[in-house]
C-alpha cells in the first residue's frame, strides 16, 4: 500500500490555507502574517497551528478558519501539483494507494473528488471534525487497522517531517518529496528524496517492489 499525504504533496494548497487562516485571524482581531510568513501552517493540525500563533481560543479560530475555507472556497483554491496525475495512473496499475492527511477527511474527499484524485484511492484517512486523531502517527496506525497492510509491504509519501515521524512510529518506509512545505524540516532520515513526481515509481520499486 501506498499512503499520500494530500497537502504539499499531491496538492499545493497555499493560497486557500494561508488566506483562510488569515481572514480567521482578522475576524477575531488578531495580527495576521502575510501568506508567505504562514507557510508553515501547512501539513500540521491546523488547531495546533493556532495555538502556535498566539489564538486565546484556538477552537474559536479553527472555526472561523473553517467559515472560509469550508463554505468561502479556499477548500479548492489549490491545484494539483504538476505530473501528479500521470503518475498515480501508472502507480495504480501496480499498486493500492490511499491518502493519509492531516486535513479533516470530511474536506480532504472533497478536494480528491473534485481533481481527479479520489479515482485512485482505495482509502481516504483524515482526521475527524473533532480533533479525533489529528496525530499523523495515530492515525497512520488506524489506517493500517483498517486496510490490515503490513507496514513492512506499505510507504508513505510526504513533505513535512510529521509525515515521516508517522511512519517511522508505525514501521513504514517514507519518501520525502523535495517540493511541498518541508524545506525547513528535518528529513535526513528519509529511506529516499525525490525531485520530481516521475522519479516516485522506481523508487517506490526498490522499497516495496
């Protein structure tokens, strides 16, 4: 099985993340940074990211966040990064594949059905509206749960290093793809780096065949 992180991985989501957090901090009187200042937002929880920027209520926050993205159009103010597609159609010739992201999969089936994505997935896993398992390495966990993959037959691919921390918690091989949101992150500990898309089959290859 091949786990996706979705955000910074399949998709590029930084104009309706970052504009709808700012607008939720304007909405509650809060200093907000400009778009480029809060691309760290993307991949964590974004009610742990609240938190980080000094939100008094971060579920209030989340909320308003939520007001935006959900209902004002930011969910699909992505786009799919750029030899993506090909990619999964010829991964999924050979493979399963399924999504693992932070998002809350309520938003996260939405946007994999609205760009072609959600065709190929056996899967999708997201965290609840809740909170309920907004931990990637819990929720990497529940996944195997479900599907009953082995973790030594299965990788997850990502940008952020809680993508690989979540797969190293569950015994899973990690691609780090060089585009996305990681560049700050600590990723030495990767099985392999990618530069582009069409480098992941042969690499998929040599970790699980």
């Amino acid at each position: 099985m091949i786990f996706w992180d979705l955000d910074g991985t399949l998709t590029d989501p930084k104009p309706g993340i970052t504009g709808s957090v700012i607008k939720a901090l304007q909405d509650l009187g809060l200093p907000a940074p400009s778009a480029d200042d809060l691309e760290w937002v993307i991949g964590p929880a974004l009610l742990w990211s609240f938190e980080k920027l000094g939100a008094p209520d971060p579920d209030a926050a989340l909320e308003a966040y939520r007001k935006y993205y959900n209902h004002g159009g930011g969910m699909y103010d992505c786009t799919v990064y750029d030899g993506i597609l090909p990619v999964l159609d010829d991964l999924a010739t050979r493979h399963k594949m399924s999504i693992a992201t932070a998002k809350p999969h309520a938003y996260a089936r939405k946007i994999t059905a609205h760009f072609g994505l959600s065709k190929h997935m056996a899967h999708e896993f997201g965290p609840e509206l809740d909170g309920t398992r907004n931990d990637k390495a819990e929720l990497l966990a529940h996944a195997l749960t479900i599907t009953g993959d082995d973790p030594a037959r299965c990788v997850m691919i990502g940008d952020r290093h809680y993508d690989l921390k979540a797969a190293r918690a569950n015994n899973m091989a990690f691609i780090a793809v060089d585009w996305g949101y990681g560049g700050q992150d600590d990723m030495s500990d990767a099985d392999a780096h990618v530069k582009t898309p069409d480098e992941l089959p042969g690499v998929i290859a040599s970790l699980i065949g």
